[in-house]
C-alpha cells in the first residue's frame, strides 16, 4: 500500500474519531448547555416577576386585609340562621307596631328553608340579596307589583369563585318564603313595605297582590316575601326573647271579640313545668343573697365540687354556661366574669349528658332592698340535643335571674 493511501486512511479515521466524539462528547453538553441557560432565563424571569410583588407586598397585605373587612360588614348584614320561632317573633312585632296599626294578618303560610347557594362552589344562584322592597298602587296586578319590587330592590352579585371566607369553613346561603294574607287600609300597605325595608334583616318582597272594597273601604289581599340567611358552623342564631304570646284566638267564633281570652299562667304551668330537672339535671347554676353562708353565684356540675367555681359580690354578674360537641361527644364550659371552669374556656371538659341535657338554675327570693346579687345569664347550646333549662325559686318582683341571650335550641321552664 503506497504511503498516499495509507495518508487518506488515517485522515478518514481522524474525521471518523472526530465526529464519535461531537455526537458522544460535545453534542450532548452542548445540549444540556442550552437547557440550563433555558431554565436559568425562565427563573430569571420568575425572580423578577416575585421581586416585583415582593416590593408591593404591603399593598398586597393590605387588600387582603381590606377585603376580608368588606367580606365580614357584607356578611354581618345577613342573620346566621332562619328559624320559625324568629320570624314569628319578626311578624308578630310588625303586626302589633303601633305605626302599621291600620294592617291585620288574616292568615300566615311558611315553607321549609332551600339552601340556594354555597359560598366558595361556583354554581347555583350568584344573587345576594341586600335588602330592599317595593311600593305600588292600589289595583296593581301581581306581574305589575313584582316588576315594581324588583325595580328597587337593591341586589349585589358576587362571583364566589374568587371570595373565600377568610375562616376557610363552608357557607351555605338559605332563605324560606313567606305569604302573609292581609287587610287594612292604604297607609297601613305602606307603612308595612317601609317596615320591611328598613328591617336589619336581608328580605325581599317578591310579589304582592291588592283588592279595594268600595263598601267596605278596606283594602285585602297578599304578599309573597323571601328572607335570606348565610349560615355556617361558627354562626349561631340567638334564640328571641320572647316577653309573652297569645294561646289560641281571642275567640274563634267572634273575630270582634276584643276581651282577654289568654289562658291563666297557672293552667300552663301545670301543662309543662320541667319539674323533673329539679332532680334530674347535668349541671346547675345557683343564687343566693350575698350575705347568706353560701355564695352569691355558683356554676358546677351535678354532685361534683371540684367543677364549682363561684363568686360573692352584691351585685348583678354576668356568666355564660356553653354546651357543645366535638364529634359524638359533649362538653360544656362556664365562666363569672373572668374566672371560668376549665380554665381554658374554649377548650371544655367532656360529660355524658345521657337521655337528657338539663340545666338546673336555682335561684332565691330576695331578703331586702340591699340584697342586690343576681346573673346576667347567657345560654349557649351548641349541641344536637335541647337543652332543657328550670328556673326555680326566683323573686317574683324582683328576679335574680336574667337570660341575656339564648343560643341554640333551648328550653326554659319557669
């Protein structure tokens, strides 16, 4: 082989070991080069992208802090709950306010609750009612009067994919329709829709139909109105207080009838008088006169000290007794003032209630006019059981005992 060929074939072998080691060597570093340089321009621009935020997070932190304060006063506008008990008590104080005196109820109609919209789920109805009614003219035609209520009933949407409560817990928004069948005359129809509108409670008037009498001058007729609620775990509807009710018709035969028919408080008394938790209850709050040997005011568990806490000034104190659950078990918490049984209040201490949950409050009468002792108690029962509570023994025209609030379902006999 001459010494030519032999020069071509080592130079074809370096070429061929030149190209092994780009395809082997420097193509894939080459590679992997420009792969990092990529990244390293993506996360650049990521760095610069968060720097910037960073440099506004107070402006950022302040939203937040802006919306979850517009997010609560929003909320605050509607109650945690809607239960029978409170829009009768909101209907019977309408009915017998003395500027709506020229309105009478001829009959009331109630549907259960329809939860119509979850905060947070992005479907359903994106409606929250701010409130708001209409106002129309005698002769108007249902069709007519809705158009008018809607026409300035105030409305706010809210795109719930992009408002959260700031507790993180679900929100369900309910409301339940009412019909009210009426009679009474122009002014009482107005004044009524200006009741309503100014209620501090979210509701709508959704329709509302009017007849004139020319014989007997009167206008008749009915209403359709919604009332709205956000409830949620953390919310708790407080319980009316409810300073007496009327038992049946004054007189069903007579509608004229005006005499006091109300069946005496005695009778009732026998019907349903709790007595039983005299000797059957869980835990038990007790008044004294604060000279007595024994203390002004005492919280404690049924047959057991070491849950008593106590306090003796001559004065109107306020407490709390909270019942709740953890799962399937129950605990309960109380306070007088600032003392409170377990020390950490929130946290409780489990009981078995067994079949019933009762609160014994024995109270006494008061020995003179310096005998100044009393509660001011408020029941909160976040159970799934009612809470059954006894008022015994209390002066009769000077009560020691005052329910500030009820909280839950509760019970009082007294």
């Amino acid at each position: 082989m001459s010494g030519t060929i032999k020069n071509l074939l080592l130079g074809v072998a370096m070429v061929a070991v030149a190209a092994i080691a780009f395809m082997m060597v420097i193509k894939p570093n080459y590679e992997a080069t420009q792969a990092l340089n990529g990244e390293i321009a993506t996360l650049e621009a990521r760095l610069a992208e968060l720097q910037a935020k960073e440099a506004d997070r107070a402006i950022y932190e302040a939203g937040i802090v802006r919306n979850n304060q517009e997010f609560e006063e929003i909320l605050a506008k509607f109650p945690p709950g809607i239960e029978q008990e409170n829009y009768l008590d909101f209907l019977g104080k309408m009915e017998d306010d003395e500027k709506i005196d020229e309105l009478t109820w001829d009959s009331l109609n109630f549907t259960e609750n329809v939860e119509f919209y979850t905060l947070g789920s992005g479907g359903g109805a994106t409606t929250a009612t701010e409130g708001g009614a209409g106002t129309t003219e005698a002769g108007a035609t249902t069709q007519e009067t809705t158009e008018a209520a809607q026409a300035t009933t105030d409305t706010t949407t809210t795109n719930t994919n992009t408002v959260t409560p700031s507790s993180g817990e679900e929100m369900v928004g309910v409301s339940t329709a009412i019909t009210v069948n009426y009679r009474g005359d122009y002014k009482g129809i107005k004044n009524m829709l200006a009741y309503i509108v100014g209620n501090e409670d979210r509701m709508t008037i959704d329709s509302m139909n009017i007849a004139y009498d020319t014989e007997e001058k009167e206008l008749s007729g009915s209403f359709n109105f919604n009332l709205y609620a956000i409830t949620s775990p953390s919310r708790r509807l407080e319980a009316p207080v409810v300073e007496g009710v009327d038992i049946g018709s004054k007189n069903i035969f007579d509608t004229n009838d005006s005499t006091d028919s109300k069946i005496n408080k005695d009778m009732t008394q026998n019907l349903e008088d709790g007595n039983e938790i005299l000797s059957d209850y869980d835990y038990y709050v007790a008044l004294n006169p604060s000279s007595s040997n024994a203390d002004a005011i005492a919280i404690g568990a049924k047959s057991d000290t070491a849950t008593k806490i106590s306090s003796n000034e001559n004065e109107v104190q306020s407490a709390t007794v909270k019942f709740f659950n953890i799962g399937e078990k129950f605990y309960v918490s109380y306070n007088i003032g600032d003392v409170s049984y377990p020390e950490n209040f929130d946290q409780g201490t489990e009981f078995d209630p067994g079949d019933d949950l009762n609160l014994l409050i024995q109270s006494s009468k008061r020995k003179n006019d310096k005998d100044k002792s009393g509660v001011r108690l408020t029941i909160d029962n976040e159970t799934s059981m009612t809470l059954n509570v006894k008022i015994d023994g209390d002066d009769v025209e000077n009560p020691r005992v005052k329910i500030a609030s009820r909280i839950g379902k509760v019970k009082v006999y007294e």
